[in-house]
C-alpha cells in the first residue's frame, strides 16, 4: 500500500491565520473588570513575547481599535470598534425597543406583528409576535424576502436611492413577477407611493393566502433601520381592512422611531 502524503498548508496561510488567532486573543484581553492593560500584562495572558504584542496593539491603535492612555502608557478598546460594531449593535437595539410594541400592534390588530431589517437585498425577519387565531401567518426567524412585491421589501426599497433600487431591481437581486423595462418603472412608481403614503401592503400578490403591511423605522439619523410589519391570512383582510392596518402598523412604528431617537418630524 503507498504511504499516503500529508501536504502541509502553505507557511503564509498558516502564518495569515495565527496572526488572526493572536489579534483575537489580544482584543479578548480587554474586560470589564480590567479595561486599560499594558504591553507586559498582555503578553503574560496570551503567551507571546512583547515585541508581538507590541506590534499588535501599534496596528490597532492605528486603526483606532485600541487607544492609548498617555498617563499610564496602558491600552484600552477604542472607538474605531464602534464603526465595526455599529450596525449589529444597531439591529440588536431595534430588535429589543421595538418588542413590546410589536406586543401591542399584535394586541391591536390580532395578526402576526414581525420585525425585520434589511441586508442590502433581502428584509430579513428578526422578531415577531404570532396572532392570537388558530390561523395565523408567521415564518421562520430569520426568514429572507427578496421578492419585489413584498411588503417589507417595498418599504425599504422605497428609502433606497432610485438608482440603487433600480440597479437592484435590473440585477435581478430583489425579484420582480414580471421582469420588464416597463414593470421595473412602474414599480418605481409605486416605490414613490409607498414614501407618501407612509407604509406599503401586499395583498395577496406574493402569496394568494396571505396579507402583509410595513412601515419603516427610523433612527436619530433619519435612517431606516427596520420596518414594522403586520402579516395575516388572505381571507381576513378586505382592501378596506389594509388602510386601518396601515395605520396602526405607521404608528407603532413612529413609536418606536421616538424611542431610538427619530424626529418627530
């Protein structure tokens, strides 16, 4: 039988990697209880010499990772990591502010009260509240929609630059029935509607069995961050139904909006 060859990985990969690891390891020092550490105390908890360390933390000072205290000399985390982790942090605050008003839009209206944001071309569910009926609509969390029509998806394309949604809308990125020159302008269009109106609804056209209605969440910047969205069975909401849903999805929203800082404007 041939002996079999193991083909170590390439040095720079393997080197690439640790390199990594010993980062990871560096910022992990940092804690609560002990937010500003030196070069040797460091080095003494990930196991490197100091000169490593050193090099480390003069990279991510650079980059604002970490600043230095001019005082002591020590290291403490720095405000660049909130550029990185701003728009997780972000989503987590909108997700835990916006829970018991969805609570109450679920009280109010008896359908499925959901919470989604968006990942560039597809509105993401990260919340929601099940009606009280035996029928109802809910959907996985974490559930993507990228379909053109849908409720959540008009809204947030609606608070996009007209050329990026066009663009997305002509990559075939976000899903249009009818993918034509002529629909992709008239669905701009309705783009334009759902900003005045202040929600948009999708009756039946994603899905014969059901309903759904969204309204966008702002953050202090003016930023749509969110969307508060109602969803419940076809059968149970006319078209007349749509606007008092529309209603109470706008101003649950604007509450929430208020919460994380939005003009009232």
């Amino acid at each position: 039988m041939a002996a079999t060859t193991t083909i170590p990985a390439p040095a720079t990969e393997q080197r690439g990697a640790s390199v990594i690891v010993n980062v990871i390891d560096v910022l992990r020092c940092f804690t609560v209880e002990n937010p500003l550490l030196g070069v040797t105390e460091i080095a003494a908890q990930v196991g490197l010499h100091k000169s490593s360390i050193s090099r480390i933390l003069a990279t991510l000072e650079q980059e604002r990772i970490v600043a230095r205290d001019e005082a002591t000399r020590k290291y403490a985390l720095g405000l660049g990591l909130i550029a990185i982790a701003g728009p997780l942090l972000a989503n987590l605050d909108v997700r835990r502010t916006s829970f018991p008003f969805l609570e109450q839009l679920a009280a109010q209206t008896g359908e499925t009260a959901v919470l989604t944001i968006w990942d560039g071309a597809e509105s993401v569910s990260v919340e929601q509240i099940p009606s009280i009926h035996l029928v109802k609509h809910t959907s996985v969390m974490g559930s993507r929609y990228n379909t053109a029509l849908s409720a959540s998806v008009q809204v947030f394309l609606a608070h996009e630059q007209p050329a990026r949604a066009a663009a997305l809308l002509e990559a075939g990125s976000v899903v249009l029935p009818t993918d034509t020159a002529s629909a992709r302008a008239a669905y701009l269009k309705r783009l334009e509607m759902v900003r005045r109106d202040g929600f948009a609804a999708n009756h039946g056209e994603t899905s014969s069995e059901e309903v759904g209605v969204a309204a966008p969440i702002f953050d202090h910047r003016g930023a749509v961050v969110a969307c508060a969205m109602i969803a419940a069975p076809y059968y149970r909401v006319s078209k007349e139904q749509l606007a008092e849903l529309g209603t109470a999805c706008v101003k649950t929203a604007r509450k929430i909006s208020t919460r994380l800082g939005a003009s009232a404007a």
